[in-house]
C-alpha cells in the first residue's frame, strides 16, 4: 500500500507574527529611550538649578562696585557650601575667592584715610620746615623754589583733607538712620538755590509739583545733588545748561541732571564712580570752565564715589552716560529709600 501525509498551513500567519515581533520590539526601544530621556533631563535639570543658584548667588554676592555684600548672599550664604560633589568644591572656591575681594575691597577703601592718617605728620613737617626757611636770609633766587614748595606743601594738604573728609563722610553714610520725606520737595528747593550759583548758564528742571513720598537721608540727597551739579558746572561752558529732573518710578525714582559739554570716554562710564578716579588732570583741566575755579585744585574723584554711597545706600544705583544726541553728558541716581528698622518688642 503506497501512500503519502500531506500538512499544509497557511503562510499568512508568519508575517504577521513577525509584523507583531517588530512592533513590540519599537515600542519597548521607544519606551526605554523616552524614559532614559526622562531620567537624563531631570538629571540635568538639577544640576542646572544647582549651578544656576550658585551662579545668582555668587552674582548677588558681589556688586558692580567690587564691594562683597555680606548682609544677603555673601560668602556664608552661598548654596552648596557643604555638598560633596564637584560643585560642593566650586562653591567652596568661590566662598574662598568671595573672601579675598572682600579683603582686598576693605583695603582699598581704608585706603584713603590710612594715607591721610600717615601723611599728617611728615606734612606738618615740611609745612614747619618751610616756614622756619621763609624766616631765614635766602638768596632772591631760591625764593621761587621755596614758593614752589610751598605750593605743593599745600596742594598735598588739600588732598589729605579731602581724603579724611571722604573718609568721615563713608562713615557718617554707614551710620545714618532713615526719615520720611518728600523727595520733590527736596530736589525743588536745590534746583531753586542751583540758579545763582549756576548763572549765567541756563538751568532747567523737570520736577512734577505733586509730593513723591520716600524714607531715607534728605540731607546726603541734597549733598549727591550738590556734588553732581559741581561736576556739571565745571565741564559746562558760560553758553550752556544744566538740567536737572525727578521722575517717580515703580519701585522709587530717578534723579537725572545733564549738562552740555564734552562727551564721556566709552571706557569711563562705568569707573567714574570709583574711588580716586578723575577725567580731570590734577594741574586744572581744559574742560573746567568755571572762572571762579582754582585751576590747581586737586580732583581726586572723591565726589562721585561718595555719590554712589548714597546712592547704595537707598538701595538704589549711580550711573553716567552720554546724551543720544551728543550735547553732554547725563548723570543719574535711581533711589529706592533705604530699608525701615524694625523696632524691637514693637
């Protein structure tokens, strides 16, 4: 008996198997690449706030000044102080770093007054040495070496003077205590007494009659006024003008005076609120124009660091810059008052 078992099956099924293999296949490697995603961005995400948070503390830290700010997030307050990872060892750099420029930017600034302090002594000196000289048979000849003398004796006493006078002023900033006031009120009644002192040069002013509220130093105001405007006054010339405006904003106001003159280096508007730095050279600049003006009176740019001081001192900023249409030049204090004291069992 011949004979023969045939089995057939569909091949419709294998492709379909195989469609179903493939497809899970995509959709578990879909999965574990979203998921691996997932876990990377948020890992990520992390350690970009970590370094962003250091970032904004380490900027907060220091000022546009140099000055280490150690009443907000100074050196013992930046994040991951105590962290054991890589970044824990950054900001411990930082921490480290932040505490030499606070060191350094101490220095300088009692810079001022230990030279003053230091130079007392041998100045009187010189001054009583010339003094006996000026008594004594000198020839005619020498007589103008000892008058030259003389004169630098007392251009040095001047700039001891105004050095222990900037000296007493950052103190009396640091230790002043807040009042409510109006601030229109101030800025008008110093833009009044600004125009004799001004003439002949044109004086304009912006300032809005309604009163503008603010707690702070009416007083240290009036001075960084006074002291903007004596800069503006000696680079205006007989012809110009001075203007000076008092606009409210949002969180304070903004104090502007301008003047026409010649133009701020591009490299100087940053700097000129620092400590002894001056366009004017110390033998009389070209620029001064004030007749009644010393032209050897030294300008160690005191003047404006201390109208930054009080600037910071309401928490605000001081800042220079060129007019658009190249007339002068703009100085402007943005003031937000200075913090209220709490009042301890109030």
């Amino acid at each position: 008996m011949r004979g023969a078992l045939l089995l057939e099956q569909s091949g419709d099924a294998l492709p379909l198997l195989t469609n179903r293999a493939l497809l899970m296949l995509s959709a578990v490697s879909i999965g574990v690449l979203v998921l691996t995603a997932s876990i990377l961005f948020g890992v990520f995400s992390v350690l970009g706030g970590r370094i962003r948070r250091l970032r904004d503390a380490t900027e907060l830290a220091v000022r546009t000044s140099g000055k280490v700010d150690r009443t907000g997030l100074g050196p013992a307050a930046l994040p991951l102080l105590h962290a054991r990872d890589e970044l824990g060892d950054l900001a411990r750099s930082f921490a480290r770093l932040l505490d030499e420029v606070a060191a350094y930017t101490d220095y300088l600034r009692t810079l001022a007054s230990k030279l003053s302090h230091e130079l007392q002594t041998p100045l009187a000196i010189v001054k009583s040495s010339l003094d006996n000289l000026d008594q004594q048979a000198v020839p005619a000849d020498a007589r103008t070496y000892l008058a030259r003398a003389r004169g630098g004796a007392e251009r040095l006493g001047a700039i001891v003077r105004a050095m222990s006078e900037a000296s007493r002023m950052e103190r009396a900033i640091a230790g002043v205590e807040g009042e409510d006031f109006d601030l229109a009120a101030v800025v008008r009644g110093c833009a009044e007494a600004y125009r004799p002192l001004l003439a002949p040069r044109r004086v304009e002013c912006e300032i809005a009659m309604a009163p503008l509220p603010m707690h702070g130093a009416p007083e240290l105001i009036a001075q960084a006024l006074d002291k903007l405007v004596d800069n503006a006054k000696s680079f205006t010339p007989a012809d110009g003008w001075i203007r000076l405006a008092l606009a409210p904003r949002e969180d304070g106001a903004d104090i502007t005076v301008a003047n026409s003159g010649p133009s701020l280096p591009d490299f100087m508007s940053e700097r000129l609120f620092e400590s002894l730095v001056s366009l004017r050279p110390s033998t009389g600049a070209p620029h001064v124009t004030d007749p009644g003006a010393r032209a050897d009176a030294p300008h160690l740019g005191l003047g404006l660091h201390v109208v930054r001081l009080i600037a910071e001192l309401h928490r605000g900023s001081a800042s220079a810059s060129n007019l658009a249409d190249g007339s002068g030049v703009e100085f402007r204090l943005h003031l937000r008052g200075t913090p209220r004291r709490s009042l301890v069992g109030a």
